[in-house]
C-alpha cells in the first residue's frame, strides 16, 4: 500500500500523540512529535539565556541546534536529542511548558523547525502531530486530522500524566498553563493553530483510545477506496 502523510493537530493535551502513536504503530509509519522540537529550542535558549525578543541571538542560538529523532527500542518510542543530548524527558517539564509558546511563535524559530519537519516528510510514511502540521507544514497531506476535547478532560490527563513526575504540582498550574498555550497558539501571527479546512474533527472527550484509533484508520480506508 502507497505510504501517505497524516497529520494530526489540534488543542493542547487533547490526545494528539496518543492516536499519532498508535497509528505509526499499527500502519508501520515514523512518527514525530512536532511540539518536542519547540519544546527542544526552548530548553535551548533557557540554557543560554537567548534573548528572543532579539532576532540575531535567536539566529546564532538556532545555528548552534541540532535537533534529531532516535528510535529508542527498549520503551519503543522515538525520543528527542538536542545537539547529541536526549532531552525527551527534560523537556516536558513545566518550566518549559511556561515558555514553549512564547518561542514557537517567533518567525525564525518556526521557519528552523518547519524546515525540519518537511524533511522529516519526504519519504511519507510519517504521521507527525502539532498545531500547523495540516496547514503549513504539510498542506497536501492525505489525510489531517483536528483532535478536540472538554478542557475538564484535557486538564485531568495532563494532571495525571505530570502528577507522576512532580507531586508538587496543582491541578491549576496545569489548567493555567493549557489555557495560556491554547490562547497564544491559536492567536500568534506565524502559522496560528486553526483547523485545516480539509481536515476531519475528531473530539474525544467520550471516546476510549481504541476507539478513536478504530475511527482514524476508517478515516485512512475511505481515503484510499
Ligand atoms: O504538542 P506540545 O504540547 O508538546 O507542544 C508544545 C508547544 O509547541 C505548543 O504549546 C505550541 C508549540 N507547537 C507549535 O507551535 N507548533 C507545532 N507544530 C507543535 C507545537
């Protein structure tokens, strides 16, 4: 079967790599989690204290970034290495949550990353989630999903999920930082996170994991009948 592109996009700790996860797995695709990039340049520029209001140290800082995706085979996920460093765990710390989309919506820094990604895409066989994945990044893809859910919902998981690392943390530092990332997302002036018009809406606030991925590959089967 012909290797096609899907993106998923959509709010924050809405599910996203969860379906994208499960769909590589099943289809035998790559897949690459966009916001881990963003997420990567941020750590970049908190360590060396980047000015990013200043355009020519967010040039320099981004010539010194190399960012690469590695396989890793003991817990089966592809992890992100910043300059041969693995930061996948690092940067889901809430510290960079705080800044992440302050820098992801600098031109320069979406253009680096962009520049990435579309490489990332060439051989297809890819399902990469994000916020612009639909609209920019990869405007022809076969299939683009858009991943909603109640903001209740989407604050209990992600509570859950950071309450594991860090037993310090309030369920409303949680809400508070998912709500500034979906309004700055959403209103930047590079590449905002909007559906893209072809793009089918999946909301899974009612929906088990197994069955928005029964849904998603239907979606897959109708676009190649
Ligand atoms: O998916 P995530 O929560 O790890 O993404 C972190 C931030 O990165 C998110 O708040 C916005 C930004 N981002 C983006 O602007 N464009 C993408 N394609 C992916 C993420």
């Amino acid at each position: 079967m012909k290797k096609i592109v899907i993106t998923i996009d959509g709010w924050s700790s809405c599910g996203k790599s969860t379906l994208a996860k499960q769909m590589a797995k099943e289809l035998g695709y790559v897949y690459i989690d966009s916001g881990a990039m963003y997420r990567a340049i941020t750590l970049y520029f908190l360590r060396h204290h980047t000015d990013w209001s200043d355009t020519a140290e967010v040039n320099e800082a981004l010539k010194n970034t190399v960012l690469e995706f590695h396989h890793n085979e003991k817990s089966a996920q592809s992890e992100i290495f910043l300059n041969g460093e693995n930061v996948e765990y690092l940067i889901r710390d809430l510290v960079i949550a705080e800044k992440v989309s302050e820098v992801a919506a600098i031109k320069e820094v979406r253009c680096f990353a962009v520049a990435e990604q579309q490489k990332m895409g060439k051989k297809k066989g890819i399902v990469m989630d994000g916020r612009d994945i639909g609209t920019t990044v990869f405007p022809n893809a076969a299939l683009k999903i858009f991943m909603t859910a109640d903001i209740a919902v989407r604050v209990e998981r992600r509570f859950k999920e950071m309450y594991e690392k860090n037993p310090n943390i309030t369920i409303e530092e949680v809400k508070n930082n998912l709500e500034m990332r979906d309004y700055i997302d959403s209103n930047r002036t590079v590449s905002p996170l909007r559906k893209a018009d072809d793009a089918v809406i999946i909301d899974n606030t009612n929906i088990t994991m197994e069955q928005q991925l029964v849904y998603a590959l239907n979606l897959l089967k109708q676009i190649k009948a």
